[in-house]
C-alpha cells in the first residue's frame, strides 16, 4: 500500500514538472506576437509575410509563422488565432501561394490535455489513497472522533511511586496486591486465582485518587491509560460507546498495563435515576462499558481503577462482581497523615528552620492532600514576594489563612471606632479561651479583616479529637460569646459582629439536647439527621420525633445552655480586666498577635515587652541560618528538618 503510493506521487510529481518545462520550453522559442488577429492574418497572408501555417481542424484554430525578416514588424514570430480551417481557408491560402499543414490539436498538447482531463481524477483518487492510509495508521485527526480519549502516561514520563503517595497506608496496602498481579500476572493465574478485574477508589475530591492509580501503575512498571468519565459523553448518542470500545481495544493491545477512569459516576450513575429521567447516550455507553468488562479476562493483564467520590450514585451493576467488585477507601489523611503528606511536597522547597510540619497538620484539619499541595505552592508563593531564599513558618501562616479565610483585606477602610470595637472583641474571646480548661490552645488573634470577618482568633488543636464532653462543649459556648461579652461590657453597646458567634453557639447548644443527651431531658434523640439528599432517590428529610409541648422544653434548654456560657464569660471577662486591657492594646498596636505572645500578655506582661520577644526571634532564626550556610550545607536546609547548633 505505502509503496504504491509512493510510487504514484513521484509520477505524478514528474509528470507535473515535465507540463511546466515544456510549457516553459515553448514560451521561451515561440514569441508569440500580441494582439494577432483574423484581418491582420489576412492581410499578413496578402502581404506574403506569413512562412507557414498549420490547421488545427478539431479545434479550428490557425497556427503558423511569419517570415524571419518581419518578426520586427509583428514584434514576434509565431500566430495562433481561430479561423476557418474548411476549404474556404484552404483555397485563400493556396491563392497566396501557402500550403497548410494539417494536425490533429493533441498531438501537440498532450500534455496540456492530460492535465485538463485527467488531473481532476489523479486528485481525488490521491486525496482518496491519502485519507485511507491516515484512518488505517490511526493517528490522524480525521474520522478520528469516536476513539477514546485515554492519555498514555508510560513508565518513563512522569512515574509516580508509593513514596510520593502519604498519609493513606491501608489504601495503599489493599492495591500493593494490584501492583505484585501487575508485575507478574502468571504467577497468580497459575493458581487458578481470579484476579479483580476492576478496582473502585472511593474517597472525596483532591484525597489523591489519581496520583494512587498512577503509583501503582508506576510500581509495576507498566504503561497507565487515564480517562475521564466526563470525556465519554458527548452530544451525540453512540460516540460514548464507541469510545469504550476503543479504550479495551488500546487496553488489551498494551496489556499488561492500567487502565484508570476518573470521575466514573459521570458514565456510572444508576440507570433511571436522576431528575431528567433517561439519557440514552450515557445507557448506551454504561452498558458498552458492562460489556467490555464482561468480555476480558483480567488474565489477559488488564486491570481497571476507577474513581468516585459518589459511590453510593453508581448503578449497582457497575458494582457486582467480575467487575468493579473491590473498593479501596481512600480517607481524607489524618493528622499524622497530613503531616506526611506536607512532608512529601516541602521535599520540593527549601525549608527555614523554623517550619514545622507537625504544627501545620494540627492547624489544618479537613484539608486533603490537593489542599495540602495546595498550601506548600502559596506559602513558597508568599515566600518569593518577599524575596526569600527559604520558607518560613510565617509563610505557611499565611498560605493558610489566605487558603481558609480568603486574602487580607487590608484596603478595606475600618474606621478607629470599628477598629476598637473588633479589637475588644477578638480580645473577649482569647481570654475566655485562656482562661477556660479543656479548650484547644489559642493560636494566633487578629484585627485583619479577611473574607467576611473583621477579626479572627484561631485555635489551634493538640491532637485530633473525635468525641466532645459536655464541659467542654459549655466551654466551647462561652468562648464563643467572649466577644459579645467584652463589647458589652466595655462599651455598653453590641454590634453585628457576633452574629456568626451566636450561630455556631446556638448550633452546639441545640446539638446538646436534641443529639447528645447533655441535658436534663436525658438521651433522646430528638433529632436525627439523614443522608444528604441524593436526587431521583428520595428526599432527604430532618425528621421531628416528638410533640409540641416537648419542642417548648427544648427551647428552654437550649435557652438555659446559651445564657449559662454567656453569664460565665462576661463573669471572666470582669475577673480579669487588666489582661483584656492588655490584650486588646496589643492588637490595636500589632493588628496580630501570636499565641505566645497571648500567653505572655494574659500572664501580665506590658505590651512593650512584645517589642523585645520579636526581636530575639527574629535573631534566632537568623543565627541558625547562618549557622547553617557557615556549616557548609550549602543552600537551606531543605528535608533534613530542623537544624540544631
Ligand atoms: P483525586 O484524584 O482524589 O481528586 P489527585 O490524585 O488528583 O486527587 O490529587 C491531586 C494532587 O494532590 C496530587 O497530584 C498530589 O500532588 C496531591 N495529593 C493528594 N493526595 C496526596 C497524598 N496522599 N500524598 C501526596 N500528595 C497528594
Ligand atoms: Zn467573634
């Protein structure tokens, strides 16, 4: 097929090439004498100034010469005009003593005749042969709409191992089974042990589903196919089918290799269900998928790995054995888990030697693994502003307020006034924070209006808890109304900076009593919540179990916790007004205060005195620096942790 073509485009290469020389060839010893025409033929012919001339009887023209000596005269040589070939012209010329040739039009334009007839035909069947051979290689753009958008990542680009995976051990053990299958799949089939053709990872967005399908894949060495599920659907019914198809095809073609599908519940969802009702195009390309998984063998080395973080939408067929029959849970990382996973992407940065990574996963709950990248890249991004060679832990405060708060708002116009009022009241709450046992140690308090807040005092838990007490829970309430307290005890007057407060204290109170059992009505459930609801399969319903008279000693629990938790701050608050002088001085001076330097001020330290604690810090961490460079570590210290002198 190749050669023929080859062949094919070199003829007509030539053939084209020898039309243009010859054409070329006649232009250059024919000069043709301009604005020639019927009567000057005639008179030329009269005059016994024409040499020859040749009838051309199919296409009635008349060709010929004039004489050498008038080529002057005609500024050219050569004629050629439509006139009578018939014998009329004959007998004119023979009058004048010329003898016509005779000549059949294409023996002189052969060529010319070619082109005009044959090259339409030689075009198409080119462009014919052209298009073939770009459907059979596969790799043309053309016709190419129904193949599978699956990205090959082999061995080589980008390789990802368990090493760059943390803080998700028993997921990685449940698919180390995977990688070992992977690497040999004979051993196991031997056996006659069935190997899981697919493997389903469950876990919310960012946990790092993707880059654990790739570290297998990275493990076994083997080439890793990945495809969103969103890429199979398309406008047009069929396509997503088609697509499938293609995928197993590429699949098989490069076993053993992985293949990993993201966002699967985009082509998985339960057939039937959803709002809309049916959708054809995405039921065709569910099943083609069944299908396909129905129809190989995973002896064949083909694993899949498909993602969701909504199993619980997948239709269950998707889910019975033979093929997505395994899940691996894949858990938003724990404290320990998040400082690995922290560990992990600081190994990229170059590290102070203040920056610990155990204090930046205490101060990050909730977050996952993307959100944890995600905080490495701000703080280094802080860092670069301030043109530092390394990253401080003041950068990673930073990153993290911006990530979880939204950026500072330092241009926003506060008036001294409102200033005073946010600094009472950030005050407020740090002291009924220090001063109330079991509460999480404060961590930092600021006046810096970021996100919605004008002021913020953070907290900053040991370890992580899972369960709460009752006191600490009433705890929890007064801190919260710490800052309503000092603003009326101060100022005699309240402002709308609470509200978010008195929420999240009614929350707990209400949780108190009708979840908990922490009241005098004793452990009933008074509520219950749901699942979330899940479209096109029920509502999701609070349900209220119990009677209105019961509603009404709800509330009056519910009241006597609140005012309980406010009487007992505005109580500390009175108790130790000094402190809370001292604490809001500081914050209308600093904007931010540390939660040292808390401890410092509650304990009836003058503000001054934070001057002098901040610039002993600021040596430290410079000393040890230097030290560092002088020890001839070169660059900063990097992963190696802190360094001691
Ligand atoms: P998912 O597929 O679950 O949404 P990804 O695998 O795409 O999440 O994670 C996005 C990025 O977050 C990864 O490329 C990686 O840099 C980081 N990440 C997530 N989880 C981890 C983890 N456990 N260890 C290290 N990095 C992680
Ligand atoms: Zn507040």
């Amino acid at each position: 097929m190749r050669s023929t073509q080859k062949t094919l485009a070199l003829w007509f290469f030539l053939i084209i090439m020898a039309v243009f020389l010859f054409q070329a060839y006649e232009s250059k010893h024919q000069k043709a004498i301009a604005d020639f025409n019927f009567s000057k033929f005639t008179e030329a012919v009269k005059a016994g100034e024409v040499a020859t001339v040749t009838f051309r009887q199919d296409t009635s023209e008349v060709v010929g010469e004039m004489k050498p000596e008038f080529e002057k005269k005609y500024n050219g040589t050569h004629f050629a005009i439509i006139g009578n070939t018939q014998d009329e012209g004959y007998k004119f010329l023979q009058q004048h003593g010329i003898t016509p040739n005779y000549e059949r039009a294409d023996n002189g334009g052969f060529f010319q005749s070619l082109l005009v007839n044959w090259l339409p035909l030689i075009l198409i069947v080119a462009m014919f042969l052209f298009i073939m051979r770009q459907i059979q290689a596969g790799g043309g753009k053309a016709m190419s709409f129904g193949k599978s958008r699956a990205r090959l990542l082999t061995e080589h680009k980008n390789r990802v191992t368990f090493k760059e995976v943390a803080g998700v051990d028993e997921a990685k053990e449940d698919l180390q089974e995977i990688v070992s299958f992977l690497k040999d799949p004979k051993k196991y089939t031997k056996l006659g042990g069935r190997i899981p053709k697919g493997v389903l990872l469950v876990g919310s967005p960012g946990t790092g589903k993707t880059l654990l399908a790739r570290a297998v894949a990275g493990e076994a060495g083997v080439p890793f196919f990945t495809i969103s599920g969103s890429d199979f659907v398309e406008m047009f019914v069929g396509v997503g089918a088609s697509r499938v198809r293609d995928l197993f095809e590429q699949g098989k073609k490069n076993a053993p290799c992985l293949i990993f599908i993201d966002e699967i519940d985009a082509v998985g969802r339960h057939r039937g269900a959803g709002m809309g009702g049916g959708h054809d195009e995405r039921e065709q390309t569910l099943n083609q998928l069944l299908v396909e998984m129905d129809g190989f063998e995973s002896s064949e080395g083909v694993i899949m790995i498909a993602a969701t973080n909504r199993p619980d939408v997948l239709d269950p067929a998707l889910l019975r054995p033979g093929r997505f029959d395994r899940r691996v849970i894949v858990n938003k990382p724990d404290l320990k888990g998040r400082e690995q996973i922290l560990a992990v992407h600081m190994r990229k940065t170059p590290l102070g030697p203040d920056v610990d990574a155990s204090k930046i996963a205490r101060g990050t709950p909730g977050f996952s693994g993307a959100d944890l990248e995600n905080l490495v890249n701000e703080a280094a991004l802080v860092a670069a502003r301030s043109d530092k060679k390394y990253l401080e832990m003041d950068d990673f405060e930073k990153a993290k307020d911006k990530v979880t708060m939204g950026a500072e708002r330092r241009s926003m116009v506060i008036s001294d006034e409102d200033k005073k009022v946010t600094a009472y009241h950030e005050a407020g709450h740090t002291l009924v924070g220090k001063k109330l046992v079991g509460l999480d140690p404060i961590h930092k308090v600021t006046i810096i209006p970021r996100g919605m807040a004008l002021g913020v005092t953070q907290t900053l838990p040991e370890k992580e808890s899972v369960s709460l007490s009752k006191s600490k829970a009433e705890n929890m309430i007064a801190f919260l109304f710490g800052g309503r307290a000092a603003e009326e005890l101060i100022f005699k007057d309240i402002t709308t900076g609470a509200g978010n407060d008195i929420e999240r204290a009614t929350e707990i109170a209400r949780r108190m009593v009708c979840e908990w059992g922490m009241s005098k009505l004793g452990p009933l459930a008074y509520e219950t919540r749901d699942n979330p609801v899940f479209m096109g399969m029920g509502y999701g319903n609070k349900s209220k179990e119990y009677s209105d008279a019961k509603a009404q000693e709800i509330d009056t629990e519910v009241e006597k916790i609140i005012k309980h938790g406010y009487d007992v701050s505005i109580q500390i608050l009175r108790d130790h007004q000094d402190a809370l002088e001292r604490l809001t001085q500081a914050l209308l001076e600093y904007e931010t205060i540390d939660g040292h330097e808390v401890d410092m001020l509650v304990n009836g330290a003058a503000v001054a005195e934070i001057e002098k604690y901040r610039n002993t810090k600021k040596d430290t961490n410079a000393a040890i620096m230097n030290a560092a460079e002088k020890k001839g570590s070169g660059d900063p210290v990097g992963s190696t942790g802190p360094v001691t002198i």
